[in-house]
C-alpha cells in the first residue's frame, strides 16, 4: 500500500491541536516525514477537472464537501490539506468564511489558506481564530452519524443476558416513557448515574465464515440511577430506582441496561486504510432489506483487522453470472465486480464496525463486498 500513506497519517499526527484531539506520540523521524509529505502537495492528475483555483468556505461545508471538490479521489485528502502544517494545522479548524487558494508549481498542487485585505488582494498567512471551536467545518455531516453514537452498540459476547433488567414500573404500569420509575435488579448495577435501555439482542453473523461476531441489540433509550436497591427488614428484596430520562421506544419490563460510556471527542477525519482491506456488510441498521446512502451498516471487520474511525471504504456489486454463446458455443462466465459506493467508518468494535454509506449507485445488501478504494 505504500509508504505514501502512512506519512500521510503521520502528517496529519503531527499537525493534530484542536481541543478534542488524541495525544499521540511522534518522533523526530515521524515528524521528518510528515514535512516531506506536506511539502510535495498532490500530482496535477490527482485534481478534479473542475478543481476551483479559489474557494470560500460557506457554513454547513464539510471537509469531505471540500476535498470532494478539489480531487478526484477525496480520501487523499491529507495530500492536498497537510502539506502545509503552519496554516492547516488540522481540517477542523477551518471556518466559514476562509478563502481557500489552489497553488500548482512544478506539476504538484498545494491548498493554502489566506484572506481577503483591502482592495481584494490576499494576504497567505498563518492565523490563529480566537473564536470556540464549534464554528470549526466538520470532516462529514455529523448530524447523520451522531445518533448513533451511543444508540449503535455491538458487544463482544451476550452481556446483556446478565446486565441489570428492569423488574416492574410504578403503577403496575406495563410500557414506561419519560419521567417514569423504573425498579431495577440483576447484574452488578455500579454507582453509575446515566444509563442505556437496550432489548432483544441478536447475534451479527459473518457472512462469510458464518461464525458470530457479535451482539446488537435494539437501543430503547437512557435511564438514570436514583436509588440504590437493598433488602428489607423482613428479607425482602427491595430492586433498584431509575428514572427514565428519553426513549425511543416505550420501556418495558425485562429491558436491559449498560453504562453509558465516556463521551469520545475523537475527531473523524476520512482517510484511506494503510493496509488492504476486504470484508463484507455483515447487517443492515434497523429493519430495512436493503442500505441506500446516509444510511448505518454493520461490517465483519474492526479493530482487530486495522479498521479505524474516519476510513474510507469502497463498496462493490458482484459481477453476475452470463454466457457467451458469440462463437457458437456456450460458456459459462462472471462479469467482473463493479465499484460503485463508499463508505465511512464512524464506529469501530474489537472484530466490528459501524459505517455510514456516503454514496451508493445500487442498495446495500448483507454479503456485499468493501475494500480499501
């Protein structure tokens, strides 16, 4: 896969300083490397045929919108965005209303950031915005992904079976919404304030080598701790109190409840994996037959395999089966797979992961093929 990638990921390493960023260690070799990445930019045939020589950043532009105009293949982005550290030290700190300048010298081409001064001329500039980050662009639309970011859960074995269960409602009631008590017992119900709701788990199953991979189960909503449980004066088993904070079905009796987990602020930044990926949809999110474009899937791959959050994968369709009867005979024969989507890793599991489909020209089906692209 070359050695092009992995200084690109370490360009964008290197150059990582917003707030939420992951400290990560780098060399002096690395960061060697990351410059050399960020002073060669990308060849000229790497550039759309409708590359825009300016462009202003507009609100409610993403990187992926950005990159997307300026190459032909956005998840080399880093090319193009990391070759110059001083002034886009990282994507999310680009703001609307920054000019952003395509440079090409000596057959490569350079994205540089710069504002208009007086009479329309542009002054290139290091600058450091003094405003918060959250009027920073976003990588991908993150209205699409964030849902699912706490709702979107694969664990690695059944926990669930022995996780704290809801036991009975106030009033003898039967479904439980909003503001409702719920009694609580089972499990090991630790001195944790928030809470997901999740029922009837389901094994994920590979595709390929049939084996399960994992559990998702249907998110319900979130409950927070009130009460602990205890035993009465006579020996009676007194359950636990919750209140029922949101939901997205109606609670019941017997549903399940896992710790909300801390909030990870990583930032999700499309690249392309490093290594070779090939891998199938294990699941489609929800109850839908068939996957079109903003929509989540379940792939047969994650941490264990080197997937991480913000890869880019290619989708394929199967090549179908034909003959050729041309010369008079009838052969047997498989058209070639065809590309023809991608997709974008947004939540990674020991041996799953969670992706969104940025585009597709056909539905996704369980089974379907994604590679690096």
């Amino acid at each position: 896969m070359g050695g092009w990638r992995a200084a690109i990921g370490i360009a964008l390493l290197a150059g990582t300083t917003a707030a939420w960023a992951v400290n990560y260690p780098i060399t002096p070799q690395q960061r060697s490397t990351a410059q050399q990445v960020a002073e060669a930019g990308v060849p000229l045939s790497e550039l759309s045929p409708n590359a825009p020589d300016s462009y202003t950043v507009k609100r409610g532009d993403t990187l992926w919108d950005i990159s997307s105009m300026f190459l032909k293949r956005p998840w080399r982005w880093p090319e193009l965005w990391g070759m110059n550290l001083d002034q886009i030290r990282n994507p999310h700190l680009i703001y609307p209303g920054q000019v952003l300048f395509l440079e090409k010298v000596d057959g490569r081409a350079r994205l540089r950031v710069g504002r208009p001064v007086g009479n329309g001329t542009v002054k290139l500039s290091p600058r450091v915005r003094s405003e918060g980050l959250d009027g920073a662009i976003s990588s991908i639309p993150l209205h699409l992904i964030e849902p699912f970011l706490n709702e979107a859960v694969i664990f690695n074995t059944n926990e669930l079976e022995a996780a704290p269960r809801i036991v009975a409602a106030q009033e003898n009631r039967v479904l439980l919404t909003r503001g409702d008590s719920a009694y609580v017992r089972g499990g090991e119900i630790a001195d944790l304030r928030d809470w997901r709701l999740f029922r009837n788990p389901k094994p994920l199953v590979d595709p390929r080598s049939k084996e399960v991979l994992g559990y998702e189960a249907v998110y319900v909503g979130t409950a927070s701790y009130t009460r602990p449980g205890e035993t009465g004066k006579n020996g009676e088993v007194i359950p636990a109190t919750f209140r029922i904070e949101s939901t997205r079905l109606e609670a019941g009796i017997g549903d399940r409840l896992s710790p909300v987990p801390p909030r990870d602020f990583i930032s999700y930044v499309p690249h392309a994996p490093q290594q070779e990926v090939d891998g199938l949809i294990a699941s489609l999110y929800g109850d839908a037959l068939t996957a079109g474009q903003n929509q989540i899937v379940a792939l047969n791959k994650g941490s264990q395999d080197g997937l991480e959050r913000g890869h880019v994968l290619a989708l394929w369709r199967y090549g179908r089966n034909a003959v050729d009867n041309t010369d008079g005979k009838r052969v047997a024969i498989k058209l070639p797979d065809e590309r023809h989507g991608l997709l974008f890793v947004f939540r990674v599991f020991d041996r799953m992961s969670y992706a969104l489909v940025l585009n597709v020209q056909e539905p996704v089906r369980v089974g379907d093929r994604f590679t690096q692209p």
